[in-house]
C-alpha cells in the first residue's frame, strides 16, 4: 500500500504559496474562537489555585518573592515549584495590578498560543485540513479548556513542550544545531516550571534526532552534547542560585525538607513522584489506595478519562497505521520523525502517568494534549486521503467504532447531565462507522456527510465538556473539567467543579469577604474571611511584616489575597514543611513581626480541615507545625471573629 509520509516534502516557503485561500481565515478564526473559549467569564473562578495566587500577589508587591516564588511578600516560605510560571502571571499583575484578569488572562493566551503552534508544528510537512484539526481538536480538549483558564503551572509547561516539538521538528528537517539548542532550551524552561516532568520528551527527542537527521552521525553526537549543555543551564541555572544563596538572606523552599531547591525538584516533585516515596507529602484521604490504583489502563478511568482520553485510541491506531505503512520510507523522512517526535512524548508521558505510585491529579493530563491533538489531525487526514484502498477504510471505520464506544462510557459516567448527547453520540458514530466502510458505494455528497458525522461523532463528546469547563467556576488545588462523574466507589462521584473554594473575585480587586462567617479554609481550599475579619487583619498593618499567621498554605492564602497583606503560612503548602521552627517563630513574635495567629473555624476543632491549636490542616501537620500551634495556645489569650480563633501576638 502507498503511504501518505514517503512523498517528498515541500519546502516551506513552497507550501505556505500553495495554501489555500482559505486557510488563513480558517485559523484565524480557530485562533479567536479559541480565545473565547479560554476566556469566558473567566472572572467566575475568582483567584482559582489561591495557593500560587497568594505567590503572584507576594511577586507582584517584591522582587525577591518574585524571583524566588515566595507565597508572601514577607519572605518567608516558597511554593513547592520553581517559579517559572509565576513569573509570567506576576509581571501581568505588575502591569495591570492584581486582579483574577491579570492572574488568568496569561494562562488563556497560552492556550491560544498553544494551539497556534500546533497548527504550525504540523502543517511544516502535512496538509492545511491536518494542521486545522490538529488545533480544533487541542482547543477543544476538556483539560486543555481547564488548565488554560487557571493559574497551575501545567498551562506555560504544555506552552514550552509544544515550542520545543516545533524546534525539534525544524532541527530535523534543517539538521541546525541552533534548533536543537532551542528546543532543549525550551525544555529546560519546562524544568523551572514543573521539574522533571518536562524531561518526559527527552527520549523521543534524543532518539528521533540521532535515527532520522540527514547528517553524519559524529555531527548528530556533537550537536546533541550542545543541546545537552544548554538542557542543564536551562533546567540549572535558577536551582544553582538557590543553593548558593544563603538560606538565612532567602525564603525556605517549600516542599522540601531540608531547604534545598534540589531536593524539591529531584524528590518531592521528581522520582518521589514516581516510586510514592514523598517526604512532606499527605495523603488523599483516609485508607486505601490514595491516589488510585496504577495501571495500563489508568487514562481510561474516572480520574482521567474524561478530561483526555476521548481521542487516545483514535490517535494511537492512526499513528501506528501510518508508520506501518511507512516502513520502506528513508530514514530521513521529516514526516514520520515527525508522527515519532508526537508519539513518543505521548506514549512516555501516558505510562509515567499511569504506573506513577505517587501524587497524581486528573489535570497532569493536559501534558497528554497537544500530542494526542496533533496526532489525530495528521493521522485521521492521512488516512482519509487513502480511502480509496480497503485497508484504509478499515482503519477508519476501526477508529470510529473505537472512538464511539468509549464516548458512549466515558459519558454514561455522567448519566444525568445531558442524557441526549450520549445517545446520539452512539446513534451518529455507528452510522459513521457503517458509512466509512462503504465509502466507494456512495456518492460524493454522502461521502461528505460521512466525513461530517465522524468529526461530529468524535469531537462532540469532548466539546461540550470543554463548554461545560469554560462554563464553570473552578477554585481550590484540585479542578477537575467536565461534570461530575460516578466512580463506582465510596467517593461517589469526581470530578466538575470544586465548591466552597476562594471567593469569586472582580476584576481589579482582591475577592470579597464572606459577611457572616469565616471559613478556615485547608488543605485543598483557600480561607474565606468575613468582612470583620479583614479589617481586623488591616488594621496597623504597616507596622507588621506579616499581619497574620495560619498553619498551611491555601489558609494562609486566603487571608491574604482578601487583605492584601502579607500572611506568614506555617508548614507550607501541606502544613508539613519544618519551615519556621518554634524557635524562629518565636523569635518574629518577639521582634513584633506577627500580629495574629489564625487557628481556625469552631466547626475544624479536633484535628479537622483547618482545625484549632495543635489541629492539623488536612489531617497532616509537621513537628514544628504543632509546637508553634500549641506554643501560641498555651501562651496567648484567643479571640472568636465570625467562629473563627485568633491570637494577638502583640498582647
């Protein structure tokens, strides 16, 4: 069988002349509807991850909280990442103050950006229609619709591995070493957002270049050992300055136990993340496998399916069909490379994530999107073009069938929201399915309208998802896009929005208080202070580096971003971190440094989310963590402000 990746390619400024006149208009509008989607009423989710909110804030108000990533602008303690990511959103909020439109806005246009270079990245050496639904289908990935409306790091991560697809594939088509340092250098960048899960690529990057690239291969070792050295001064250069730095002129760095950027990058949020062994780390909650259970087919289940997998199989059959059948094709091919510089990334990242015993969320997974995306536009066009030819329309008719099916249970999870769509997702993809393999009885009309029904039937269950995501308010440390989804376990259902997380916000001010009640907030979701609270925290605030205290991040952070002011948290993100020791914090005490203690709502007492002295936020609380909390207790008189207790530090 001829194959559609062992034509020879066009140059590209041959293909950019014999485009056709409307390709452009089409991606322009892709690009804009693109950007409405990721930005509708994007105001409803208010500060989202209050965690990295309060680090934006803290940067945008200190340049040492905003080249080190402190979550307050006293300094005290980082967030449990490198900052690469918060850079971005602080300097926007520098630009146009703090607001939830200066927090999220960056992460839309990252989307958009995203997307465009997809659309780029495949259209170097496949068709205009490939390249076009290679966008749409990333666009309209539900994750991709969550993670670019929300202020994780995941959104500038899946951003500088997309770039450095678009170099890769421009090294091995040019074989310039200048490319292959770009892309390393982008995946470096990675490192510095989310540490060694942009390293996931290296593999099919190494081993596509060394296979493929036109070039002698003492060349080809010679320009992967630059691309390598730029690799480790990209991933290295900030770790190095925080190591170097003396601990006592810097924020500890959250996350790990010993104040070491290295730690945190190589352990916490490395190969802890792989073997289950994170020092600091809590677990999801009581008993049992906390973090689902491992396996092949992990992606498929209720944690993940939803927000990625509709298309998985799809791109996995057409890719595998296409490089089948270019078996014969030179080594050289820039078509296959390219499908290869796709799948790799995609396979590797999919079986970390799946057999990871470690901290998992169902958002990780928008890691998995602009591979699947641009794989099933170059892989479905491909294969189309070949329709002719019986096998290709098996392979069709396989990947409809495919797709359909696992549509029908991904959205049988959720069996009371739009019940219609389920059905006639199942109704229209048989009919597609039956069509694709009689393509040569039909017509040239109904030969369309079959095309027409497969894309509806295969992107019509992850669009309204991505709708319902753009749709929803999404706060708190776990998001999750689509409804909510039954899991057949004694959770009952994951998934949608999280409610009770920070307080909707308007844009150019910090979210509003809750009149009549305090929420302590906890592990997952920030605090929501009442109006009387705040301007308790206000009150003499200059005269404090830290108007209060609270054990845990997203407690703290919440005070915080209501304020304005800086809020010491104790522990870090998980209340875990040995970061102040009882020492240190009663050291800041004496100087006058710390006004209030922030104990926690009535309701919390006892050990609970956001509980009262010597309680634990989330159930988890380090040795420091409780020494302070029962310090404070036994030594400071408490108050109750809207049932949450405080302690005046100052008394």
């Amino acid at each position: 069988m001829s194959t559609t990746l062992t034509t020879p390619r066009e140059a590209p400024s041959t293909a950019r002349a014999a485009a056709p006149a409307w390709e452009r208009p089409a991606l322009l509008g892709l690009l804009a509807l693109t950007a409405l989607l990721y930005t509708w009423d994007l105001a409803a989710s208010g500060w989202a991850n209050a965690f990295y909110a309060s680090a934006v804030q803290a940067g945008s108000e200190s340049w040492t909280a905003f080249f080190f990533g402190s979550l307050d602008a006293g300094n005290a303690i980082t967030v449990d990442k490198p900052p690469a990511s918060l850079w971005v959103m602080a300097l926007s909020a520098r630009i146009f103050g703090m607001s939830t439109w200066s927090l999220l806005v960056p992460q839309a246009l990252m989307g958009v950006a995203t997307v465009g270079l997809v659309h780029a990245t495949v259209r170097r050496h496949f068709s205009a229609p490939a390249a076009l639904l290679a966008g749409a289908v990333l666009a309209l990935t539900p994750v991709a619709a969550l993670m670019f409306r929300f202020d994780n790091p995941d959104a500038l991560l899946v951003l500088l591995l997309t770039g450095a697809t678009y170099a890769m594939v421009r090294a091995q088509e040019s074989t310039r070493t200048r490319w292959l340092v770009l892309a390393a250098a982008l995946v470096g960048t990675g490192f510095l957002t989310k540490t060694l899960q942009a390293y996931l690529v290296l593999p099919a990057f190494v081993g596509v270049y060394l296979l493929t690239a036109d070039t002698p291969v003492r060349r080809r070792l010679r320009q992967l050992v630059a691309a390598g050295a730029a690799l480790v001064v990209a991933s290295g250069w900030w770790i190095a300055i925080a190591e170097l730095w003396p601990a006592s002129a810097r924020p500890y760095i959250g996350g790990s136990q010993t104040n070491s950027a290295l730690e945190l990058a190589l352990g916490y949020n490395g190969l802890g993340r792989i073997t289950g062994d994170e020092a600091g780390s809590v677990t999801r909650g009581g008993g049992g496998d906390q973090w689902g259970t491992p396996g092949l087919l992990r992606m498929f289940d209720a944690d993940f399916g939803g927000q990625v997998a509709w298309l998985l199989p799809a791109a996995l059959l057409l890719a595998g069909t296409l490089l089948w059948w270019s078996w014969r094709a030179p080594r050289t091919d820039p078509r296959r490379a390219q499908v290869l510089l796709w799948l790799g990334p995609l396979l590797v990242t999919a079986l970390t994530f799946s057999l990871m015993q470690g901290i998992i969320h169902g958002y990780y997974v928008v890691a998995l999107a602009a591979p699947l995306a641009a794989l099933v536009g170059i892989g479905a066009t491909g294969v189309w073009r070949l329709r002719a030819q019986w096998p290709a329309r098996a392979v069709l008719a396989a990947t409809m069938a495919v797709t359909t099916a696992l549509a029908w249970v991904l959205l049988s999870r959720s069996p009371e929201w739009f019940p219609p769509l389920r059905v006639g997702v199942l109704v229209v993809g048989l009919a597609a399915t039956a069509g694709l393999l009689a393509l040569p009885l039909l017509g040239r009309r109904l030969v369309v309208a079959v095309a027409a029904a497969a894309l509806l039937a295969g992107l019509a269950g992850p669009t309204a998802y991505a709708v319902q995501t753009a749709g929803t308010a999404h706060t708190g440390s776990l998001p999750s896009a689509g409804p909510a989804v039954t899991t057949g376990d004694d959770t009952g259902a994951r998934g949608g929005a999280r409610p009770g997380g920070a307080p909707g916000g308007a844009p150019g001010g910090a979210p509003g208080g809750a009149p009549g009640g305090g929420g302590a907030g906890g592990l997952l979701d920030a605090s929501t202070p009442s109006d009387a609270l705040l301007e308790l925290l206000t009150e003499d605030a200059d005269s404090f580096t830290w108007v209060g205290a609270a054990v845990g991040a997203q407690s703290a952070a919440g005070y915080q971003l209501g304020s304005g002011e800086p809020v010491l948290a104790i522990g870090g993100f998980n209340g875990t971190d040995p970061s102040p020791t009882l020492e240190e914090f009663q050291q800041w005490v004496a100087d006058g440094e710390v006004h209030w203690f922030i104990a926690g709502s009535d309701a919390g007492r006892g050990g609970g989310t956001g509980g009262g002295p010597g309680g634990a936020v989330g159930g988890q609380e380090s040795g420091s963590s409780t020494q302070i909390s029962a310090w404070v207790s036994s030594t400071f008189a408490s108050t109750t402000v809207d049932g949450v207790e405080l302690y005046d530090l100052t008394s």
